[in-house]
C-alpha cells in the first residue's frame, strides 16, 4: 500500500541523530588517555621523573636532558591491542582491535661547554591514544523514546517505534594526541638541572556510532507504523591542536639519590569537529526511507596546571623509582568568549564548566618502577606499576586504571640498545547513549607492546 502512495508519502525523524558532544566529559576525554612515551620509562610504570636521563625526558622530565652526554636519536614502535567486555541487558559480547603507531622519533644533542652541561632535544611524541571499541546485542523493553511523524493519506501523527525491540551499537574509537617538542636543560650547579619543553599539539580522533533496532516479534504491524527496523550511523572526525610549555629542575641529593619535579602550564586545545550521520527506516513490505545530514562546529578546551613529583634510588645494578602526578580534573573548563555569548549553544558551555567543577576532582597518579641490570649478559629487566585514579565524583574504584608493565633491554654494544616492554591494563567503564538508555557496563583491558632502538654516537 506505501507503492501506491509513495509521492504523497512524508516521513520526518523525530529522533535525535546528531552526535552528542561538547558535554563535561568531552572535555575530559581530550585529556584523560596520557601514558607518556619511552621503552624504558613505561617498562617502570612511568615513574621517570627523577631518573629521566635519556630523549624521552622530553616529555617525562625536560631536565633530565642535562645528564646527555653523548648525541642520541632513538625510535620507538607501538602495538595496542583494545579488549572489551560489555554485558548489556544481562548479556555479555565482546570485541576486540589493534592498532599500530610510531610512538616516538627523537634526536638529542649535548652542546659542547667549558663546564657543566646544555642539551637540547627535539622530537615526536604520540602521548596519548584514543583508540577504544565497544559492541553490544539484546532485546531490550525499555524505551529510547525514538519516534517518526508520518504523514500517510492526508493524516499526519507521531508513531512510536521505542521498546521491546532487539538492539544492535558499535562504537570504534581511532587516533591520538601528539606533542612535536624542542626541549633543552642545563646545569645551574653540578647537583642542579633544569629544562624546559615547548610542544605544539595536533592530533584528533575518529568516531564511528553504527546503532540498528528490529521488530524481531512483528509487533509493529499496523499500517502506516509497520516498522521493520530502523538503522542510524554517526560519523565525527575531531582535530586537536595547541601548544604546551612545562619547566623540570633535577636535584642530586646524594650520590645513589636524585629527586625531581614537573609543572605544567595551562594550555588550550582548539577542537574543530566533522560529524554527519545517514539512516534508514525500513517497512514490513521492504519500503524505505533514508536521510542524511553533516556540520561543522569549532570550540577551545582549556587544560590547567598539573604537577609531578619523584625520587629514584640507583646502585650499579640496581634502581628502584617512584612518582606522583597531580592534576586537578574540575578546572577543565571550555573557553567560551564575550562574541560567542549570543549563541545558544556557546552558552550552554558554561552550564557544562558547572558540571565539570561539580562531578569531577582532582586526582592524584602514582608510579612505581624498577630495573635490575645484568652486567655478564649486557641486559636490563624492568617492571613497574602505575595507577591512575577515576576523576569523576562517586564512580567507585573498579573504574580506576591499573597498569602493570615490564622490558627487557639489550645492549647490544656500547652504543646500540634494543628495547621491549609489555603493558597490561584493566578497568571498567559504564556507557549509555540517547539511542540505547539502558546502559552497558564494560570490562575494558589493554595490552600494548613498544620496540624502542636508541642509538649513541
């Protein structure tokens, strides 16, 4: 019967099929993903403030750089494996992906002086990865409240096509943040260090929502509501870019200890988004409807101070080494301008600024690491531990990430060393969207394998 009137036929979807974002927790997201970079620091569970003493101190602690004595460059691979869990409506799928990426391409170089040191350093560093992945099945009687204005023989009305359905979602995450630094220290005594590191931020990520619902039970059978199922995809490409300063001193106290210390600046991040979407609304008798829409939007997350602090105790074949990272999570905040307050949509980011001093606080990161040296061998072991706290207010600590990781290295002459570590994490994230209400809790693992090859000359 829809053949027959198919050019009177009007089908308007009333349901929201924009992507969500520019909520608190986008904001958050942009930041929280940050394990850092270098073999033989994430081998020792980040806990490389104080020991930092190679390229990667670029990142980890810039006034590490002055313990450089010879040039260096060095490279580093990454294999991150993403595994996840979901139990949605009592029923538990899984998924699981990889992703490979340079993590790190660096040169360091000692500039000759009369007494003391000066080093500077330049490099890439990808400091954090956005890959994540999520599907789920069921049949679900909730209602997601997704309804279509029909108009069919001169009558129009809304129809509801909401509960006792079977759902389908597929969420894949791709993409990173990377830093492109200059870094440099020198030494204002022989026990002082200090540096800093100018980065200029880019990076972005890439979004793919694919959700489908069907009248598995035909009971969505009277016309013009004869709905078979209904299928909708969300596309969002996100650019990030910024800069990013921080400052490092090193302090010998002693001739087996060293302490250290990280500040880093505030700093904007300018977010400019893609995001389109196309769907499919399909009858009993195979009619269908299908539309398609896309924009652009662009605003600035602002990232405060955040503070890191560690000690490293080091003989000749053994060192044992700690930190502790600060970051005060509810001083992220959008940045919203006196030209933008007569937009609406500008000023509901104030609104999320009070969500975000409201739901999220500071949190406090701890790192432990050591490495055992085999002289007879020319090898090094590693192992380490790290912690990461859930900044968002009453989430319980089965959402806190741990991260446990060992290496190996290889020193295959004086110059050359060959690096393997391994990281394991785990944590669990409760997720829901507009199309799915229900809600899905999943029990997310990571592993990741880094090569690292390094080189002094």
């Amino acid at each position: 019967m829809k053949n027959s009137i198919l050019i009177t036929l009007l089908i308007t979807l009333m349901a929201n099929t924009a992507v969500q974002a520019q909520k608190a927790y986008d904001a958050i997201h942009l930041l929280d993903r940050e394990w850092g970079i270098g073999t033989r620091a994430l081998a020792m569970g980040g806990a490389y403030t104080a020991l930092a003493d190679d390229y990667s101190a670029i990142y980890w602690n810039p006034a590490g750089l002055g313990y450089i004595t010879d040039s260096q460059i060095s490279i580093e691979i990454s294999q991150l494996g993403m595994n996840n869990q979901a139990t949605y409506l009592g029923s538990m799928n899984q998924d699981n992906q990889s992703f490979t990426n340079l993590k790190s391409l660096g040169f360091a170089y000692p500039i000759p002086t009369i007494r003391g040191s000066a080093v500077i350093a330049v490099g890439f560093n990808r400091i954090s990865d956005y890959a994540s992945n999520l599907l789920f099945t069921g049949y679900s009687t909730q209602t997601n409240n997704l309804s279509f204005e029909i108009t069919a023989d001169d009558k129009t009305a809304e129809y509801l096509f909401d509960t006792n359905v079977q759902r389908m979602e597929q969420v894949d995450n791709s993409g990173g943040l990377n830093r492109w630094s200059l870094g440099g220290a020198f030494a204002v005594s022989p026990n002082l260090h200090l540096g800093a590191t100018f980065s200029v931020i880019s990076g972005g990520e890439n979004y793919i929502q694919q959700f489908q619902q069907k009248d598995v039970n035909n009971l969505y059978n009277q016309y013009p509501s004869d709905f078979a199922s209904y299928t909708v995809n969300r596309y969002l490409e996100t650019e990030v870019s910024g800069i990013d300063l921080t400052f490092g001193a090193n302090l010998q106290l002693a001739r087996w200890i060293r302490i250290g210390g990280l500040m880093s600046l505030p700093s904007r991040l300018t977010v400019k988004e893609t995001h389109s979407y196309d769907d499919k609304l399909v009858f009993d008798d195979n009619f269908v409807d299908e539309t398609e829409d896309a924009g652009s939007w662009e605003y600035v997350v602002v990232k405060p101070f955040d503070f890191n602090g560690g000690a490293v105790f080091m003989t000749r074949y053994l060192t044992l080494t700690a930190s502790a990272r600060y970051k005060d999570w509810s001083q992220v905040e959008f940045d919203v301008t006196p030209g933008q307050m007569d937009e609406i949509d500008y000023r509901e980011y104030l609104l999320e600024n009070g969500n975000l001093r409201r739901e999220y606080v500071a949190t406090t990161e701890y790192h432990l690491g050591g490495e055992l040296r085999l002289p007879l061998i020319n090898t090094l072991l590693r192992g380490g531990y790290a912690y990461y706290p859930d900044p968002l207010i009453s989430t319980g600590t089965d959402r806190d990430r741990l991260i446990y990781s060992t290496g190996v290295s290889f020193e295959i002459d004086n110059n050359i060393s060959f690096d393997i570590t391994y990281l394991q994490g785990n944590w669990n994230h409760y997720s829901y969207s507009d199309l799915s209400p229900a809600g899905t809790m999943e029990e997310i693992s990571i592993q990741q394998l880094l090569v690292g090859l390094s080189s002094r000359f």
